[in-house]
C-alpha cells in the first residue's frame, strides 16, 4: 500500500511587523488586552505590492529545497487560500508558471482557515491513488488586505504568510488519517460580504471587510475542534497519550489550550505562534510545522496532529508521522 509524507517545508513572512504597540496608535485597544484575549504580540503584513503569489512562491522555493527535489519533479500544486492574487487563473497555476514547474495539476480551493488541511487531504488522495507522485501543497494568505483596519474587533487577530510543504509516496505512513467539515449554517458569524457574483461593486470600499462575530465563533471552535481531535485519533487506532506533538490553527491562545486540555496534553507539547505570526488564515499550521521542524522540536518519525477551524465553518484534521 502507498502512503503520503512530507518530505519537506518551507514558510514565508513579509517583512513589515505591526506590533500590538503599532495598533494602539490606530484603534481603541490595548497590548494587554489583546495578548490576554488572543495571545497575539505581533504580526506580519504584506507590502501593498506583495500578493499571495509572491510569497507561495518563496515559501515553495524553500520546502523544494528542504525536500531536496528538482522544480520538474513536481507534478500536482495546491494551494489552499482565500485571499488570491485573482479570481482567476488560480493561484497555483500562477505559482507553477513563475518556479518553471512543468505543466501539470494546478488548483487552488478555498477553505478559509482550514484550507492547508482541506489542501493536504487531497493531496494525500492523489498520491494514494498513483495520480500524483510529487505534490506542493500550500497555505497562504494576504488577510490583512481583507480588513478593516479601523474595526478593533478583527484587526488585531490577523497576519499574512505563507507555508508550503512537499509532499511524496512513502512505503509506510506518512499521513495516517485525515478528516474534514463544513456547516455553513453559521455563514453569518465568519465571512467576508464581496464576491465574484455577490457585491463585487462593493470590492475596495469600506462596507467590503471581514465580518465576525468573535465570541460565537469562538464557542463553536472550541467544541468542533476538541471533538475533531478525538474523531481523528480513533479513526487511525491512536490513544491521545501516544501523540508527540499538536500543531493547531493558530487564531487564539485561548482555542488551543482548550483543544490541549481535551487531548491531556501539556502546552509544551503544542507548537505556538500565534504570538509572532497572529491568525494567518489557511498558512497558520504549515508555519507552525516549519517552524517547530527547523528550530528542532519536531523530529522525524514522530506523531503529529495538526487542525484547523474557519469560516464557514470548514475544520479539519490531519494525523502524521513526519
Ligand atoms: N481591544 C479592546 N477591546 C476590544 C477589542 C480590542 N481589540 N475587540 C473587542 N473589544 C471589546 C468588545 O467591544 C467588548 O466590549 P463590551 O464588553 O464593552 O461590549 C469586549 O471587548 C469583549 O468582546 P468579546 O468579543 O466578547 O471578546 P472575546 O473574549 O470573545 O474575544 C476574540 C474576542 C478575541 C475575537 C475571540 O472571540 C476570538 O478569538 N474568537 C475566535 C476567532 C476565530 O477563531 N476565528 C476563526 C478563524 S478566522 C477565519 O476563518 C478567517
């Protein structure tokens, strides 16, 4: 039987940092506040010329290199992201183009926070059933340029990034159980109001920002996401005392410890970094993997849960050995 792995990672952060400092000179807010209610210190966010593209492309460049592969091996990219450059093309297509990926599978969806997971499932589908023998599956998000800045409600979470990770068959797992969701009977707590065939006119005004209803939001990602866990976990036969690590959607402190404290697992056990990197949307969890990878945390061979949360709602987990 034919299993998936990620053989290698990459991630991306714009230069520019706004710091929790930098928001108190714009909105109504407080460092205290926000790191006590989100565990957010700072964030980055892109150059009004940067787009997604650019930074998939750099974070791509470094999970090729991680993964020691050659740009032609690849032949399936998916990018998970609801910030495109464009409507379309598709983002991956545009990322295929600019690294000289030969022609191949290139498309992008759109799972909100949980896109990267929606992202690698499919990924781990095609290279299980022989459809694909090298898959760049990325996360990326230019949110910022989705908010209000002037609405403290929501400016304070979010970031921009991007993370990128390969992905090949392996004779032993690799990718051991995955799992996805979506209910969009809560639409209105979670969205952004302008689409291709919605309110387009709206697009650059202030009326077209994230919209969130935060606390309720929050009660449904607590629940959801503790119950993801236990799903997963029995799906694969694996006991909770068995995991090495838990790389979580980064959107709040608070959502994490919860999802922590159901699995029995202490917080040095959950790779952390909503305090640099802020909620960055789908790149959160393949940031953080790379993240605890390349500082050395994450090793080979261990148990890793990853999971996701967002608008929609859409959650999602992914159960691995790395
Ligand atoms: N600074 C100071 N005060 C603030 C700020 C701010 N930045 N934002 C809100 N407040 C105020 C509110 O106005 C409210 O004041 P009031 O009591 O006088 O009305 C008070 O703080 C409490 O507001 P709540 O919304 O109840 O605060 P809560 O503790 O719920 O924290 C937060 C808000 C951080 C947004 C939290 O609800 C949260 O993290 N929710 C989940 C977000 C999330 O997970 N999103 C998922 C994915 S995102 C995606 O898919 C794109």
């Amino acid at each position: 039987m034919t299993y998936s792995r990620i053989v290698g990672t990459g991630r991306y952060l714009p230069e520019r940092i706004v710091t929790n400092a930098d928001l108190e000179k714009i909105v109504d807010t407080s460092d205290e506040w926000i790191r006590t209610r989100t565990g957010v210190e700072r964030r980055h966010v892109v150059a009004e010329d940067e787009t997604t593209s650019d930074m998939c492309v750099e974070a791509a460049k470094t999970a090729i290199k991680d993964a020691g592969i050659d740009f032609a091996d690849i032949d399936l990219v998916i990018t998970g992201t609801t910030s495109p450059d464009l409507i379309f093309p598709n983002v991956s297509t545009l990322i295929q183009h600019r690294l000289g990926i030969p022609a191949c599978t290139a498309f992008s969806l759109e799972a909100a926070c949980t896109g990267f997971i929606y992202a690698l499932t499919l990924a781990d589908k095609f290279i299980r059933l022989g459809d694909a023998k090298c898959a760049l599956v990325i996360g990326a998000e230019c949110i910022t340029k989705l908010m209000d800045w002037s609405d403290r409600n929501t400016c304070v979470l979010f970031g921009d990034g991007a993370g990128a990770v390969i992905v090949k068959p392996s004779d032993e797992p690799g990718i051991m159980s995955c799992h996805l969701g979506a209910d969009g009977q809560y639409r209105d707590l979670l969205y952004y109001p302008v689409g291709a065939s919605n309110q387009l006119a709206k697009a650059g005004t202030d009326e077209a920002a994230i919209q969130m209803t935060g606390s309720e939001v929050f009660k449904v990602a607590v629940k959801t996401l503790g119950g993801i866990a236990a799903e997963t976990l029995e799906k694969a036969g694996i006991d909770k005392s068995e995991l090495d690590w838990l790389i979580p959607h980064q959107a709040n402190i608070r959502i994490i410890q919860a999802t922590a404290k159901r699995l029995d697992l202490p917080m040095e056990k959950v790779i952390l970094t909503v305090q640099d990197h802020g909620n960055t949307s789908a790149a959160s969890v393949p940031m953080a993997l790379d993240v605890g990878i390349r500082d050395g945390r994450v090793e080979k061979g261990q148990l890793i849960l990853m999971e996701a949360f967002g608008g929609g709602f859409t959650w999602g987990s992914v159960l691995m050995r790395l």
